[in-house]
C-alpha cells in the first residue's frame, strides 16, 4: 500500500526516522526550519548502541570508520587529574565500554545523504504553525497544510509537534550550561577522559576519522544561571578558562588551543519524566523530544539514532506491508518508552553523583575506587548492550 510521512525536524533523530522510513517503501517529507537542513553541535561519543542503531539504517564498515575514532570510555579522574575510576585496556572491558568519537556534522552528513538518495524530500525554511494528528486508524494527520499517513515529532526539545500532542509537557532548565568544541589536533589521551570537580565536568574525546587529520572534541558542563551572558566568543572562551583555572593539564591544553569562533555553548533543557506516551493520533515523537534528559550518560544522539530505527522497524514496515497503524504505533511506545525513561532517569541519578555534585567530592571519589570492573562492564551492557529489534510483523 502507498504511505506517506512527514518528518518535523531534520536533525539526527528526524533523518533517522525519514531513513528508516524511506527503507521500507514509505514516501517521506522533512519540514526543516532552518534554510538549510545541517547541524551546528560539535561532538559526542557514540556508544555501541548508537553504532548498531546506524548499521541498522544500512551503513556498513567503511561508513562508520569514516565517522570517526573508534576508542572507549577510558574513566574518570577529580579536577587535578588524579584517577577516580579508570577502566583497564583489556579487550573484553574495552568491548563493553567500546564507542566512537565522532563530529556531529559527519553524522548528520551521512544521514542526510542516504536520506536523499532514498527519495526523502527535505523542504527547509519550513516552520510547523498548525497540526491536526488525526486518528490512528481514521482521519489522517494534518501538517502544514499536507495530508499524511504518519507525523514523526523530532523537532527537539521544545517539539511543536509536542506542544500540540501533549501541551502541559515543557522543558525545564537543568541547572547547567554546556560548552563545547572540536579542536585540530590531539590532545588528552587515546580514549574518552572524563574530569569531575564541584558542579563540574569537563571531557576530552578523540574524534579523528579514518584518514583525516587530527581532531579532538572538548566539553564542559557547568553549573550556571539559566540565559547567562558572557561577551561573545571571546567572553565564552575566556568563561570556560576561568571556570577551569586549576584543573588537570589536559584541559587546560585542549581550551588553550581553541579557537573561540568554533566554541558553542547551550543551556541544558530536560523533559523530567519524559512524553506521558510517545504517539497520539498518528503522531509519533522521537529523540528530545519525546524524552530530552541530561546529558551526563552520553545517550541524547544514541537513542535519536534508536528511535528512528524503530519509527521505521516498528511502525514502518508493519503498516507498509498491510497491517494497522494503531497496534502499531503501540508497539513502538511499549518497545521505547521504557527504556527511555529508563536512561532517563539513569542520567539524572549519574548526574546527582557526578557533576552535579558540590561537597562530598572525597567520599564520591573513594567509594568510587572501590568499584569492580565487573560492575562497570554490568553497567555499560545494561545501557549500550541494546540490539535492533526485528521488524514487527503486520497486525491487520
């Protein structure tokens, strides 16, 4: 049967969908609402799980060595550099914790051409001012003006598609902004580094591609008044230096050798307890917007790529081959939202420990040194150990 989707966002979660989506025999529209659909951020550690979500959208081996370094989560040490809780070199451990330092704009770029070489339609300059997300097994969606068979809600944490679906649903301010960077070059060591000190957190990652030049992406994470203002890039630049003034040499190198038109930073938005349901009508949500959590488990790009899988293995491939929207888009929910909500909640509680932390940084460091490795891998296999699913089989 003919279905058709309109995406609401172009970025990781939306192209994801679209392309999953587009797999399976749907004709997709993007609605982006900037002129052109790319992405600003800068990097991020794409865990094992991220990785099986991007060869689930039919990337192979060549295309994920191009993505960047492939390396593992190498530990975490206080604010002078003294070790917390490192994580030994064994290829078993390495395996658990294994990952990818990536640039957000490779990823994107290798989204958004699959995506148009499947046929997906990517309209920018397009702003959502009115939906109707009709009835799962009835009316049609509505969006902009075009009838569809699917909304897909991927428009960020401060969703419109959200807003409309479920309205009282708003973001709420961390309590910490975040910078960040990629910097020519390679700095810290050869796996993620991670530095906790009081209300802080600065990380160091590896982010070179297969045969491209040398580059490592930066951040740090701090506690700061929400909408604060610091004096353009050079106020930026010279505020994540202060606020570092003291800490272990390798960010103190890798801030040095910034260059403060590259430094972006935002506020942290998160969405506590997440979507109450990830569909209404034929409307489905993904990536932040359906769950926007902190960022202190790395887990934001993972899930956006997972969901999107899912729109298309879950919801996509059921329907396109005759089956109900309804069952569905239930089965989607069922499969992600506890899981989300999950991760969700599991950065919150690593956060209050972690970063988030102001006194009792010494009794967090010793009881951490006590942790078994054992514990560490149990940990990671339970967040990044996730598979694909198989395609759910039609409900008629």
């Amino acid at each position: 049967m003919s279905t058709s989707a309109v995406v609401v966002g172009a970025g990781i979660a939306g192209l994801a969908s679209a392309v999953s989506l587009a797999r399976v025999g749907w004709q997709i529209t993007v609605l982006e609402r900037a002129a052109e659909a790319g992405e600003i951020g800068a990097g991020f550690a794409m865990s094992r799980n991220a990785v099986a979500a991007f060869r689930g959208l039919g990337f192979g081996d060549d295309d994920v060595a191009a993505l960047g370094y492939a390396t593992w989560a190498g530990g975490t040490f206080d604010w002078r550099g003294r070790p917390i809780l490192t994580v030994p070199g064994s290829p078993e451990v390495r395996d658990a914790v294994g990952l990818i330092g990536v640039h957000r704009r490779r990823v994107h770029a290798a989204l958004l051409g699959r995506a148009v070489a499947l046929g997906v339609h990517v309209v920018p300059r397009s702003t959502v001012t009115d939906l109707d997300p009709g009835v799962a097994d009835g009316a049609p969606a509505v969006v902009g003006g075009r009838a569809a068979d699917l909304v897909v809600g991927a428009d960020g944490i401060r969703s419109a598609v959200r807003g409309v679906v479920f309205p009282r649903i708003a973001p709420v301010y961390s309590g910490y902004s975040s910078w960040r960077a990629v910097v020519p070059g390679v700095f810290g060591g050869e796996a993620l580094t991670q530095f906790w000190g009081p209300h802080a957190e600065y990380g160091i990652l590896p982010t070179t591609p297969a045969g491209g030049p040398d580059e490592t992406y930066w951040y740090g994470y701090v506690r700061m008044p929400e909408r604060t203002r610091l004096g353009g890039p050079d106020g930026e630049l010279a505020a994540a230096k202060a606020r570092a003034a003291g800490w272990a040499a390798p960010v103190q190198e890798v801030l040095d050798a910034t260059d403060p038109a590259t430094l972006l930073r935002h506020d942290v938005h998160h969405l506590p307890g997440g979507a109450p349901s990830y569909t209404s009508g034929r409307v489905v949500l993904v990536g932040d917007a359906a769950h926007g959590t902190v960022p202190t488990m790395g887990q934001g790009a993972a899930t956006a790529l997972e969901d999107g899988l899912c729109v298309g293995l879950l919801v996509g491939a059921p329907v396109a081959a005759g089956g109900r929207l309804a069952p569905a888009l239930a089965g989607f929910d069922a499969a992600r939202r506890p899981r989300c909500r999950g991760l969700a909640r599991a950065s919150v509680a690593s956060g209050r420990f972690g970063a988030h932390l102001g006194v009792g940084q010494g009794l967090r460091n010793a009881l951490m040194r006590l942790t078994p490795t054992g514990a560490v891998v149990r940990g990671a296999e339970a967040a990044m150990g996730w598979t694909p699913p198989q395609a759910a089989p039609p409900v008629r």
